[in-house]
C-alpha cells in the first residue's frame, strides 16, 4: 500500500486489549465506521485473555486489598504476566503506550486521540474490581486514561470509546478528512449547529446565511455559533480558546 504521498506503508495502527472479557470484543468497535477500517485492514484489534496469565489452579486473578476495604483488586503478578506477553517486558516492542483505563486517569481528550492517533498503536489494559495493584502499574510504566468523571463497572467500555476516538483519526477512516478540522474539540471549540432539508420544517426555518451561497458569511456566521455555543456550555474550554488568542472578542 501507499499513502497520499507515494511512501510506503507498511505500518498498521494496533490495538491490543487486556481483559477478563475478550468475548466483548471487537463489540461496538465490529460495525460502522471502526468496523469497516478494521475489515478494510486500517487498523488491527487483537485481544489478551487476563486470567490466561493466572497461576494458581482456581485461576484467581484478583485478592482480597491489604488494609481491608470493598471489593477486590487485580494481582500484580498476573496482570504484569499478561503486560509482558505483549511487551516482552520493557516497552512494547511497537513502541505502543501501555495504559491502563480508570477514572483515576488523565481525562481523554481530541489532543490525546491525536497523539495515539500518530502513534503506532496501543495496549490497553481494562480492570475490573476495585483496581489493579499499584505496583504493576509502576513497574511497567502503565498510563492511566479516563474517559469521564463517572465509574462504569470495567474498563471495557472506556476501551470502546478510546478506541473508536481514536480509529477515526487513523488515515484513511474517515473519506473526507476535511470533517475532522471542522468537528467539536479540534479547533477548540464546540461544533456550530447543523441543519439540512426540508428548508422549513414544522415552523422553524434554516437561518438565511446558509441558503445565501456566501461562503464568507457562512463561514463567520458558523464561527460566531460555534464560540457561543463553547462559551455558554463550556466555560473552561471557552477560557482556554480565548487564552489562545483564537477568539474574536
Ligand atoms: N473504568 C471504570 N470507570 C472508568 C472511567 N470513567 N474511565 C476509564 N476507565 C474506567
């Protein structure tokens, strides 16, 4: 294969998912858009079953929290088991990050979906439990992702969303990579409202400016919505675009 400029590319971007549910994948990231790459070879998935790597024979992949407390957490030594039958034990040999999905994470962001876009891959760790032991997390130099201030009950689902973030960023996945420049965060602002026909519709018209074919007055009419929108709904990304300096007032 090529890419747009004649270069060879022979890298596919990889997914490796760790979990105690493989059955859950691809899931969601099987149709649409993450579908479609994925069948079209865009993008690889592949899966760990976590509880391979335990050693004892009931399979136990978790243990009761020294200090006490709910819940159980996940043994470093069976999670570092299953890290290192993809990393080899230092960093992966794909030079992809490992990170580790938990609220306690840094907040997935478009910049974030960028930066693991323009990488090679990633290895994705989803727990379940009350955690996973800290220590795994350090010495495999694990990052910890959330996908939002709220607990889902494993990390499967913050995968899919990680995922599908990222996968439509990948070359080739979205037809008219145009879109991408417009849509919300990547500009820093949110996306300006959309409309399409019939021009009328149960007494609410299409704002004038976009029948006009003035592409310039379109074009200010979209942005004046859109830093409305930002600074109505979202306060702190409106004070970080106007600290940029993007901002018209
Ligand atoms: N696992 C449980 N809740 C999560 C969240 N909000 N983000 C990422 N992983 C999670």
């Amino acid at each position: 294969m090529a890419d747009g400029n004649g270069q060879p590319q022979n890298r596919c971007w990889s997914a490796t998912v760790l979990t105690l549910f493989p059955e859950m994948f691809p899931g969601p990231l099987g149709s649409s858009l993450a579908g479609k790459a994925l069948e079209k070879g865009l993008w690889r998935l592949e899966t760990v079953d976590i509880r391979d790597f335990a050693r004892d024979k009931h399979r136990a992949v978790d243990d009761t929290p020294f200090g006490g407390g709910p819940g159980m957490v996940m043994r470093p030594d069976v999670l570092a088991g299953a890290i290192d039958s993809v990393t080899s034990g230092g960093p992966d040999i794909e030079g992809r990050p490992v990170v580790y999905l938990s609220p306690r994470g840094r907040r997935l962001d478009q910049a974030l979906a960028r930066q693991l876009a323009d990488g090679d891959g990633v290895v994705a760790i989803c727990g379940r439990y009350e955690g996973v032991d800290q220590r795994v997390l350090e010495a495999r130099s694990v990052d910890e992702v959330s996908v939002g201030d709220y607990v889902l009950s494993g990390g499967e689902p913050a995968a899919f969303v990680l995922l599908d973030a990222v996968v439509r960023l990948l070359p080739g996945v979205i037809g008219e990579p145009a879109a991408l420049e417009e849509e919300s965060f990547s500009r820093g602002l949110l996306e300006y409202p959309h409309y399409t026909r019939p021009q009328s519709w149960q007494g609410r018209d299409v704002p004038e400016v976009l029948t006009s074919g003035h592409h310039e007055n379109i074009r200010a009419w979209r942005l004046a919505r859109a830093e409305e929108l930002t600074k109505e709904r979202r306060p702190d990304l409106w004070e970080r675009y106007r600290g940029s300096g993007k901002s018209r007032g």
